[in-house]
C-alpha cells in the first residue's frame, strides 16, 4: 500500500500531555520517569525513526536542566563543563574519541547522558573498542514503532487541540493508509484541518478518503457522502 506522502515544515511540541503511552514505549517511558535515579551516569535509547525517541529526550531535558546536542555536530560544539546533556543518533557520530570523552567527562563529573539511536546498540557502527565496549555497558531500553494506541491517542488529542470533532471512525480508516509514525500523524491532522476549512467540509471518512486519494494519488472507490 503506497504511504501517505506528507511534509509541511511542522515544529512539533513535546510535552507531557501529548505524550501516549503503550507498549511500544512503556519502558522507555519509565526509565525517563526514574530520572535521577538511574543505576548508571549514562542510558543508552535505541527505536526506528519516528518512534518518540526526540519526545522521550525533550521530556528527559526538561526533566534534568539538560543541553541537546545533535552527534553530527559535536566536532562544532563548544566543550560543555557542568551539564547534564542528550546526545541525539549517536549512529551519525564523526569523531568517536569526542563522543567516548563526553562520556568520560560525565562520568568523572558525576552528570547525566542520554544517548539516543536507531541502531540496536550491538550493530553501532563504531570503530573505536573503548567506545564500542563503553556503549554496550550501559543501561540500554528499546523504543519500538508507535501501536495504533499511541497514534490514535495523539491524533484524537491533535484534533481536539484544534477544536475539531472527528469521530472515532475517521481515525480508524486513517491509520492504516498513513506512515505509522508520530510526525506524520501531525502533518496529517494539518493538512486535514486545512483541507476542512478551506473547503468549508466536515472531517468524515469520504472526505479523509478523497484527501489521501488525493496525496497518494490512488483512485478510491466512490461512496455516499
């Protein structure tokens, strides 16, 4: 089934509220929760793009007064001294001896790290032992993709946001024609709302049906509106 093609430049807002908990991240979610009380300095956080890895760690940050910083940018980065911090795909790493000093700073500093990847942490792909061997120490919890409880949480949450009444039964014939990822559950409720005003519609199953024939640009069967 062709996914729906959706990106409109969105900046998602991460917060408690809008954060749904399942299965697929109920641990992830605890061990967030437990901060400061984790067993080690440092946890390691792996899942699929589009799983709520970057929500988890914007909480994390709130949580613990931490900086953010991307691991592609670390050789740019300005040496931090006294922070907790989240290292986002550390996969995109370009200097390892950076990233396994952090780790060292924090450590002997007695600050937190949470490291964050898509790559299950056995399969990174470093070069550097110490660093390999530092990782696969740490405390680890997996993230999986977002079950149709998390994102017809969000997506009931999004519309009512937006002072939209959508029923139950719209979502439902939604989630199996979009990606299943959080990000895209936003662009979608976006371009619904959009899409309603302007053609003065309310949000049914033919109108959501006639919107992602129109983004996927399959010829869907006709019904009665």
């Amino acid at each position: 089934m062709s996914q729906l093609p959706l990106s409109l430049g969105m900046q998602p807002v991460y917060s408690e509220d809008n954060f749904f908990i399942s299965d697929c991240n109920r641990d992830a979610y605890d061990w967030i929760t437990a901060w400061p009380h984790w067993p080690g300095y440092a946890l390691l956080m792996y899942g699929p793009k589009g799983s709520g890895k970057t929500h988890l760690g914007q909480l994390w940050t709130k949580r613990a007064h931490a900086l953010t910083w991307p691991a592609s940018g670390l050789d740019a980065m300005e040496y931090p001294l006294s922070f907790h911090g989240l290292i986002e795909d550390i996969e995109r790493t370009r200097d390892e001896r950076l990233l396994l000093h952090l780790m060292n700073h924090a450590r002997e500093q007695g600050h937190n790290l949470l490291l964050t990847t898509a790559v299950i942490p056995q399969h990174l792909p470093f070069v550097l032992p110490d660093l390999t061997s530092r990782l696969l120490a740490l405390s680890s919890v997996q993230i999986t993709q977002p079950d149709d409880a998390v994102l017809a949480g969000a997506m009931r949450k999004q519309f009512a946001d937006r002072q939209m009444k959508v029923t139950d039964d719209v979502i439902v014939y939604a989630l199996p024609r979009m990606e299943r990822s959080l990000r895209k559950v936003q662009e979608l409720v976006e371009l619904v709302d959009k899409s309603a005003l302007a053609e003065r519609k309310n949000v049914t199953v033919p109108f959501i049906r006639k919107l992602l024939g129109k983004e996927t640009g399959e010829k869907m069967p006709r019904t009665d509106e």
